[in-house]
C-alpha cells in the first residue's frame, strides 16, 4: 500500500514540475489565444442574432382564461410553439407539450409560404377548416400552408395567425429597363396558359383540399365566424 502511495506521489510530482515549466510556454500562450477567439466568435454571433424575417405574420394568442387575444410577432424564420421555455412562443396550458407545434416561413419555387407542422400524437392541433366550417385534427408531423388568416387550437389555447401581404411595388421614379419585345410575348404566353404560376397553385389548392377531406371528423362544436377576432 505504501508502495502505490509512493509511485502516485511521485506521479503527482512530476505532473507539477511539467505543469510548472509549460505554463509560460508558446503552445501554452497559442492555445489560451485560440481559447479566446472562439469564445469572441460565439459572443458576436450571439449578439448579431438571426436574421428578421420581412412581413413577418401576427400572432394572436387566447390562453386558458383569457377573454381577449395577446398579440405576438413572429420574427425569426422559425417559430416553436410549447410550454418548454426554449420555444419562441411559451404557452401556459397543462395539455401543451414540451414542443407542440412550429411555424416556417419557406421559399418554394420563387413563392414564399407559411407552414405549420404538429408534434403532439396526445392532443394534436386542431385545425379549423373554413370550408368544413369545423375543427379537424393533424396528424403527427403532419404539416399544412397557412391561409391568409388561419385558426387553430393547441390544447385549450386558441390561435390565430395573419399574415402579411404587403409587397414593395414600384414607383414611378424607378429605373425601368424594357424587356425585350420576344421576351415579353414569352412571357405573356406563360401567363395565359397558367404555366408561370397558374399550376404550381391549382396543385397545391388540390393538395391542400385532398389534406382536409382525409382528416377525421369535427372535433371542436363551431358556433361563430372562427376568423373573426
């Protein structure tokens, strides 16, 4: 026993007399400069953030025991929605989980659209479907594109989402170049057959309405306008 005592002692010893030498060393002084670097890196990116997001949408939130909506903004590309405080929107309902839903702002095929995805398999979002005129449930990591103005329930918290459709238009002090005469009539041609634009949103109208009449039957009793605040 007091063999081993001696060997670590002077293990021990030697490690000290290494720690000694090397603590004022050039490797020693580059890896604390390296050390340091990082950590202004991470500082800098934390205090730059994410990007805002452009028109973003308004949020209207009705908890529990509310009688009027609290409103929020949706600045960041993505928004989590659930009672962990590491989502962007925190909800204050016992039949939220942890992450219940999120909210995407997406760029498919030269069109920006919301999207909105559920993750509760226990009290999935029920989504008010306007045609229906009723509340139909998601299905897991089931993820549908927000309306204009779309409303749904996330346990008892009800919300409504608008989105906002401003766009900047030209005005008449803008630097205009005419495009070429058969660039034009290319164009208008697209335009006519619907080929530019016209297929992409017959498709998803489809897709969307082939969403709804697969969901299951009226969860929630409908007794006013849902989209009126």
């Amino acid at each position: 026993m007091s063999e081993k005592l001696i060997v670590a002692g002077v293990v021990l010893l030697i490690l000290i007399v290494i720690i000694y030498m090397l603590h004022d060393s050039d490797l020693v002084r580059e890896a604390r400069k390296m050390a340091e670097s990082a950590a202004n890196k991470r500082d800098e990116a934390k205090e730059k953030g994410e990007v805002e997001i452009a028109d973003a949408p308004v949020i209207k939130i009705k908890e529990p025991g509310e009688k009027k909506y609290h409103e929020k903004k949706m600045d960041r590309r993505e928004c989590k929605i659930g009672r962990g405080d590491k989502n962007q929107i925190v909800l204050n309902d016992k039949k939220v989980e942890e992450t219940h839903a999120k909210i995407e702002k997406k760029l498919i095929k030269e069109r920006i659209c919301y999207t909105m995805t559920n993750f509760s398999k226990i009290n999935p979002v029920e989504l008010y479907n306007r045609t229906k005129d009723q509340y139909e449930y998601l299905g897991y990591k089931e993820e549908v594109e927000l309306d204009e103005k779309t409303v749904f329930y996330i346990g008892d918290t009800k919300i409504l989402i608008i989105l906002n459709q401003k766009k900047h238009t030209p005005s008449k002090t803008e630097w205009v170049v005419n495009e070429p005469e058969s660039s034009s009539k290319a164009q208008s041609s697209e335009e006519k057959s619907g080929m530019k634009y016209g297929s992409d949103t017959k498709k998803t109208s489809k897709a969307s309405a082939k969403q709804h009449t697969d969901r299951s039957e009226s969860v929630r009793v409908v007794t006013r306008n849902e989209l009126d605040i």
